[in-house]
C-alpha cells in the first residue's frame, strides 16, 4: 500500500494517505473525491557532517587492505 499526497480541489486541505487497489481516496476534511496528486520527495539524510553521520563498523582482521598484512592495521592498537 504506498503513500500518496494530495491537495483537495474543493477546500485547498493538503494531505497524504495510503491507497489500495481499486480505491479512490478522499479528502479527510471535506470528503472530496476532486483531488490533485502532489509531487513527493523522498526522505534524506538530515546530519549535515561527516562526524555526525554514523560510525562504521571496523573490518575483521585482514580486510583493510594494510601493506603491513593481517594484523598490522589500526584496529588492533
């Protein structure tokens, strides 16, 4: 069941709804059926910063790739 927005054509009341098959949606507020598909925009990524965004995780020994081989990177200090 996806979301879609609408605006209502009668009374301008903008709002999101789930739809199924074969339904057709109305307004919440006034109980139109005259209604305008909005343009949705998908959800981001609200850090702006690299140190705010989430660690990642460390690697298993050997999978960093260090010249020195396994057991020579950072992770193991």
């Amino acid at each position: 069941m996806p979301i879609y927005e609408y605006t209502c054509r009668d009374c301008g009341h903008p709002f999101e709804t789930l739809v199924r098959n074969g339904t057709v949606p109305a307004c919440p507020h006034c109980h139109s059926q005259a209604l305008d598909k909005r343009l949705s925009a998908p959800a981001a990524l609200t850090s702006t910063s690299a140190a705010e965004a989430a660690p990642m995780a460390a690697s298993p020994c050997g999978a960093c790739g260090h010249p020195g081989g396994p057991g020579a990177c950072h992770f193991n200090d």
